[in-house]
C-alpha cells in the first residue's frame, strides 16, 4: 500500500525542533511562528499515530518514536540539501570524493588544485585528508592518494610517483652537518617504520645497526617537518612534497643521498565504477605528473 503523502513543512518542523529542543527556536530558525511549528509537528504525531515530543514547561524532550525517527529524516534532508547544491543556474554540479594522504595533499595536490577547478568548474571536490589509513567503501571515496607498493585488497591502484626521502632540517642544524656520519648524533626525526633511518645510512655508505636516536615517532610527515622546523631533530622525509620549505629557505636538504621506499597511487575499489567527475580527475592528475 501506497502512504500517503507526508508534507515536507512538517517533517522540517519536527527535525528543526528534534534539534532545538524548542518549538520557539525552531519557528526562529524557519521563520515562522512558534503556533506554526507547534501545529505543524502535532500534525505529523496525528498522522503517525505517536508522540514524538513530551511538551514540558520549558522545551521539549523527544521521545523514543521520535529518536528513531529522526536520524532518516536528517539525512534524507541533507540528500536534498546535496542534490540541490548540485544544480546551479541549470548545470549539474558533480561530487567528487577524494582522500589523500595529508603530506600529498598539502605539498602537491592543494598548490594546483585550483586549476583543476578552472578546468572543470563543475565539479566539486570533498577532500579529506588522512595518515595513509583510510577504508573508500566506509568512506564514500571515490578515490584516495596513497602512499605504499600499490598492493591493496579489492583496490585498483594506479602509480603517480616516486617521492624519495632525504634528511631535512633547519639551516642552524644542516651547518653542523659535515658529512652523512654526523647524523648518529643528531635527533632523528622518524615514522613507524623503523627501517628507514637504516636504509638511508647504508644508501649513504655507512654501516650501523644502532637504532635513531628519535624522540618522538610520527605518523605523518606533515606532523615530522612541523618538528624539524621548531630544530627538534632532522626529518627523514620526501622533498619533493616540502619544495616550498626549501625554496624559502627555511628547512635544507644537508645531503642529496634519498631512499625510495615506495610510491603515490590513485586508488579506487576495484567494485567502483568511474563516475564522469572520476574520469575528469584521472585525467588531470596524469597530465600533471
């Protein structure tokens, strides 16, 4: 059977008044009058057949109906609100939904994103940023920027680059540094992979086994540069992603020795399939690399 028609004006009343605790603030928010919401939500309980408020001397307090309500309404309300913002003067606005590894997005992805939206001023991108820990089917992504081998389940993975790694420091750090072996009584800045520092001092030709002498482990790079740069220690990090930091001469590259310890991808579940705004971001990225 067919429900009849529920009317738009009352379900917002409900929702605004589910927020608000108050028919007198919602009628506020909705520019109505308080008696227009009251009515409006006592409609909808009619229709119904429960109460969806308790009405007490001061507010009101929702009821369990109305707690298992309105999560659908809320977001059936934020669906419209999204559709709508997707249709602007009779064009199609499309989502796309990136994530991308907070270094990535911040030292290569956001200086020229700005001429992807001058090339597709009809797509609007939603970027979120993460610690190279992110699940696209729980997320909603369409894409994520990842840092790795290019070997994740149920993923299809496409190869963007390298971005080698190199100590960086402060330049009142880098002057102390003579040659690759001061390092082992520097503070070595590092992420959870404890190889690292290891690899890079045999790239450089010196054989250790002694553990860095890192005061804190960081989980991103971002988080490592933002310590180098307060002279903390010296970071093990990519600088192609820090080029800004280096041109203005407040973070130096002491030795050109760098490590590769693997690459950025353009990621999407393998189940996904490519939306137009996908295939216009595809495209752009790989005529920027």
């Amino acid at each position: 059977m067919v429900r009849p028609f529920l009317p738009l004006n009352n379900l917002r009343a409900f929702e605004a008044s589910a927020r608000h605790l108050s028919f007198t603030r919602a009628a506020i928010e909705l520019c109505v009058t308080q008696a227009a919401v009251s009515q409006q939500v006592k409609s909808l309980e009619q229709r119904l057949g429960v109460a969806l408020f308790q009405r007490l001397p001061r507010g009101l307090k929702i009821t369990a109906e109305g707690e298992a309500l309105l999560p659908t309404v809320t977001h059936s309300f934020d669906q419209m609100a999204t559709a709508l913002d997707r249709v602007e003067a009779g064009q199609v606005r499309e989502l796309l939904f990136l994530g991308a590894v907070g270094t990535f997005a911040v030292g290569w992805l956001l200086p020229r994103l700005a001429d992807f939206r001058e090339r597709h001023p009809f797509i609007d991108v939603r970027l979120s940023t993460n610690n190279n820990r992110v699940d696209l089917a729980a997320e909603g992504l369409d894409f994520a920027i990842r840092f790795g081998s290019g070997l994740w389940h149920g993923t299809e993975a496409v190869r963007l680059f390298e971005a080698p790694l190199s100590p960086l420091c402060i330049p009142r750090l880098a002057e102390r540094l003579r040659s690759p072996a001061d390092l082992a009584d520097a503070t070595l800045l590092r992420s959870y992979r404890a190889d690292e520092w290891t690899t890079w001092f045999k790239a450089a030709g010196i054989a250790t086994t002694a553990q860095p002498n890192a005061g804190v482990i960081f989980d991103s790079s971002l988080a490592m540069m933002e310590a180098a740069q307060q002279g903390i220690g010296v970071a093990l990090a990519p600088p192609l992603m820090f080029e800004e930091h280096l041109s203005s001469g407040r973070i130096r590259q002491p030795f050109p020795t760098s490590i590769s310890l693997g690459s950025y991808w353009l990621t999407r579940l393998e189940s996904k399939q490519p939306t137009a705004a996908m295939t216009a971001f595809s495209d752009w990225i790989f005529s920027k690399i």
